[in-house]
C-alpha cells in the first residue's frame, strides 16, 4: 500500500502509478502528475487536492527512490521519465488506463494490487454462473480478458453478491468459526436498518482527522494558482482535508474507527442525521481507493474488534460485508461487464443534468433531504452511502437524467470516485440503467423511506405523505410519476409489481402528472 491504485490516464487526476524501472532491489519508482486530466474534468476541488497531497506526500518518502514529473500528459511524462526504457506498472483500475499502458510497448503489466480476490478466483466463480458461460468452457479468463473481450453474457441474476460474499467469506477465512459463519448467521442485515436515535448525533467519538502540513499548503497554492490561470476549473470546496493521504493517517484513521467507532456502524448504517455527516462510517473509502490501506487490513482489524469484544457481530459483519463483499464485487463486476457497460441506458433515460445539481447549489434546493446531501458533496466530496442511492441518486433517476451524466457528476464529485467502482455503482446500482444485471430491483423511493430513516423531513418545507398539493414531497410526487411513466416495465416484475399496482388506488394520479410534467428541471 502506498505505491497507490487509483491510478488512471484517462479520467483520474494524478497517478499514484509506483512503476518500476530496472529490476531487484536497486527498483526506481516513476511518479507523473498529468494536468490535462484536469483540464478533462471538472472535478471537485478537495478531491483534486487528495490525489495531489496523497502523491506529493509519497514522493516525498520515497525521496531518490522516485521520478517525479510534473507534465502535461501521461505520455510525455513517461517519455521524460524513462525514455524508452522497460518499466512494470501494476493493473491501472480503468478501462482507458489499462488500454493506455498496453499499447505502451516498454510497459509490462503486473496483477492489480489492493484487492482481496485475484482476478481468476473471480472469472472461475462468475464463469460458473454467467450466462454465456464461456469463461468456465475455455478456461478461466482473467478480469482484463473481460474487459478486452467486450460485454459478458447476462449476469440473469445469477451473479449475486450475496453468494460471492459467502465464497470470500470461506475462502479467505473471514468471521468464520470452522465451516460456519461465526454467530451462525451470514447475513445480518436486518439487525442493520435501524431508524436514527433522537438526537442531533451519533453518541460516538468523531471520526480520525489529518493534519495538514507543508505539502497541502503547497498543493492549495498550486491549485489557487492554476485556477486563476484559467488553465483548470473546480467544483466544491477545498476544506480541510479531511481524508488520509499517507500511509500513517490511513493506519490511524483505521485504529480510529475499529477501536472506537466500529461497535455503532452496523445499527445505523442505513441512518441519516441533517447534523451528523459522518454517523458511524469509515470514511476509509478515499484511503482504501489510494491504496493507502488494504482490505485485508481492515477487515482483519474488524474481527479481532470482534473477537476481543469491543465490537458486536452485526456490526463487524456489516463492515466486513460492504469490505469483501460490496467493493471486491464491484470491481470484479466492472472488468467482467467490460467497456461497453457504461453506455447502459435500459429506462431510456435521457434528461441533462441541471445546473444547480452539477453546480453543487445546495442553497437553492428547498427539499432539505436533497439540499442537506447536495451541501455535503459541496463542503466534503463526500456523503455516505444512503445520501448517495437514496437521495442524490434517487433524484437523478426519478427524474429519468442520463446514467451517463450521472455517472460522471458523481465521479467528479467525490473523493473516492474512480471510474471502476463508479460504473457498477452508479449505472448499476444507482440507475439502474443496466437493467437488472446487477441488482434485482431499481433503488427508488419516496418521502416516506426519507422520513424513516432521517431526521430530514422534520424542518422540511414539504411533507413526505402528500404526493400533490402546495406541501407535496418532490421525492414522493416523483416516486409516483416514476412508476407511472415505467408502469409497462416494472408491472411484471417480481419486486415492483405491487409498488406499480399502488398506481390504480391513486385517485390524484391525473393531477400528479399534470404537475410532473409542469415541474421543471428547476431546484425542488
Ligand atoms: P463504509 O460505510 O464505512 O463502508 C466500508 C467500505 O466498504 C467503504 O470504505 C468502501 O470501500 C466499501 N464499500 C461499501 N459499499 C461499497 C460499494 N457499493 N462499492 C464499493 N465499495 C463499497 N464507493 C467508493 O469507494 N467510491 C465511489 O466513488 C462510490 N460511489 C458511489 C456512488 C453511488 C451512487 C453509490 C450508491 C455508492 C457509491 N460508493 C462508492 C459506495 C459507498 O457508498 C462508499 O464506498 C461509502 O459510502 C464510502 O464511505 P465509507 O468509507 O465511510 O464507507
């Protein structure tokens, strides 16, 4: 960890890229901080200044052991680097990167680095169940073979997270008493969706926070200066930075959690709080897509919280679960869906993003769910994961934005966002917009779920039970006319019949259409 994996010629900021040049132990590591990547993208400043600070903080480590070059693009930076001299550089963690450093002939590409499950673990686990099965007849492929080879057959179901779970959880040993799950059970998930407590936040200790030095200084000016140059220009707010970017603060922000706050994470981690941004989350993601920490580690690091007591199991499990199970899924899933998966658009949906929403105006949004998450991407790059599928994403789906856009919105927008775990999160999970390949159902909802599982609709100007009128709740006006406007799709499916038969009870429906389509694009 360190040598970082978010590296990314094509769509990323920076390059933590560790490439080695010679061999044994005399190894030189090559470093290149692109600027046309910024010039790309307009990405969120505080995320642009973690990538920056993370590189310039291992650099400075690494001291002679390093070439650092500062370019314009990867290209010439390598070219200054090393001239035409061979060089080793892990798996890059996008399509655009991998094609990159393959048509480079100096370049040798070694296995990806920050994962629990190799690549042909997956492929001989997927190959079983995928529907084109090819991979198990022909051998198994590994996850580049995917990519390179186009779109895998349907996943038809069969691929399910919770199955692939079960497999890392045997195979690499986790929260397993001999061939059981420790505590009997597999899944705790319904020990993990509890309302928020009364109060304004968690009864937990704060999250780790770094100390910014004299290499964030510098970061902060460079990017002031490029700015003002007119050369790049930023979303959001470059606040304290807020995320590790050495391997020291990884390690902290990691004791940090499992000793203290780990024990809270399972209950409410479905829960929203308007003054508690952090809840009981890691925030380890940033540091996690660094390469700063390996899941080994953390998960490690769960279960002796469990074993030695200081951490219930559903709370243990839960993050071992989002760990091994979520993230090592979406990153098999993204090399085995191939390229073509981000062009995914089953609803049809083709609105643009509006300028409030990518101009990250939360002070325009009167809905206090969507203004409270939308101020916390501007202030942090960040939201936890409810914010993210049940209100910014939610909105951009019932209001039918293009996947594309989103997909793009949120991976210039937040701080752990890299283009390998935002396609399956966003056009899968989020949008839904691969229709049904990687989750069983669309993720939607209205005011109600909001209101149960937040405090948000408290101080809110609209009410989450009304769907029309002058008080109506934009999420459930918008849930409504969603099922409406997809009613031929959704009415046969097994998880969203009864939701689109709710349809015929509404006697409002004319109404709510009447007004839906009068909405807008304008702030709700
Ligand atoms: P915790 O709640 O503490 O969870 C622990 C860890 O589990 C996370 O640090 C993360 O590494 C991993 N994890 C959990 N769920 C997922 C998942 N679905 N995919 C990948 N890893 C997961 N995660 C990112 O790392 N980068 C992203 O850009 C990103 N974009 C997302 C966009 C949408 C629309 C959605 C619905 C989810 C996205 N996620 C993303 C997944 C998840 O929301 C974040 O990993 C999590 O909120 C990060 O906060 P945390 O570290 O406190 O996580």
């Amino acid at each position: 960890p360190g040598s970082g994996t978010g590296t990314d010629p094509g769509t990323d900021p920076g390059t933590g890229t560790g490439t080695g040049t010679g061999t044994g132990t005399g190894t030189e590591i090559v470093m290149i901080e692109s600027r046309s990547v910024f010039r790309r993208r307009r990405f969120h400043r505080a995320k642009a200044h973690l990538v920056l600070s993370a590189m310039r903080h291992r650099a400075a480590e690494l001291g002679d052991r390093v070439r650092y070059v500062r370019a314009e693009t990867y290209r010439e930076g390598l070219a200054r680097a090393v001239g035409d001299a061979p060089v080793t550089v892990h798996h890059p963690t996008s399509h655009a990167a991998l094609r990159f450093v393959r048509s480079l002939e100096q370049v040798t590409v070694l296995p990806a680095r920050g994962f629990l499950v190799p690549a042909e673990d997956f492929a001989a686990w997927a190959g079983e169940r995928d529907g084109d099965g090819s991979s198990a007849r022909t051998g198994a492929p590994t996850t580049e073979r995917a990519g390179a080879d186009g779109d895998r057959g349907r996943a038809g179901g069969r691929l399910r997270m919770e199955d692939f779970y079960r497999a890392v959880r045997r195979r690499h040993r986790l929260l397993m008493d001999g061939d059981e799950p420790a505590g009997g059970r597999w899944n705790l998930d319904r020990e993990n969706r509890e309302p928020p407590p009364r109060g304004e936040a968690l009864p937990v200790p704060p999250p780790y926070r770094p100390r910014e030095d004299a290499i964030d200084e510098e970061v902060r000016r460079d990017l002031d200066r490029w700015e003002a140059e007119g050369a790049v220009s930023f979303t959001g707010r470059d606040g304290p930075r807020l995320f590790p970017a050495t391997r020291a603060e990884a390690r902290r922000a990691l004791r940090r959690f499992t000793g203290e706050r780990l024990g809270s994470f399972g209950p409410w981690e479905d829960a929203v709080l308007a003054g508690d941004w952090a809840m009981s989350h890691s925030l380890l993601s940033p540091a996690l897509n660094l390469g700063l920490l390996d899941p080994a580690e953390c998960v490690a690091a769960a279960e002796d919280a469990y074993r030695t007591g200081s951490a219930p199991l559903n709370s243990a499990e839960g993050f071992v679960r989002q760990i091994a199970g979520w993230r090592e899924y979406m990153w098999h899933l993204y090399w085995w869906f191939g390229d073509g998966y981000r062009r995914a658009n089953a609803l049809g949906h083709r609105e643009p993003l509006p300028r409030w929403f990518d101009e990250l105006d939360a002070g325009a949004v009167t809905a206090r769910c969507l203004s409270t998450a939308l101020a916390g991407v501007r202030d942090r790059g960040w939201t936890h994961h409810i914010p993210r599928l049940m209100i910014l994403g939610n909105w951009a789906l019932l209001h039918g934005w293009h996947p594309r856009a989103v997909t793009d919105w949120f991976h210039r927008s937040f701080a752990d966002g890299y283009d390998w775990v935002m396609l399956p999160n966003v056009v899968g999970m989020s949008q839904y917009a691969d229709g049904g390949r990687l989750t069983t159902k669309p993720y939607l909802c209205g005011g109600a779920y909001i209101n149960r599982m937040s405090d948000l609709c408290g101080g809110c100007a609209y009410r989450p039970d009304r769907r029309t009128g002058e008080r109506a709740c934009p999420f459930t006006a918008g849930y409504w006319a969603f099922l409406d406007r997809h009613r031929e799709r959704l009415a046969h499916h097994p998880r969203m019949a009864r939701s689109v038969n709710g349809l015929d009870r509404l006697r409002d429906l004319p109404e709510l259409r009447r007004k839906e389509e009068a909405r807008g694009d304008g702030p709700p």
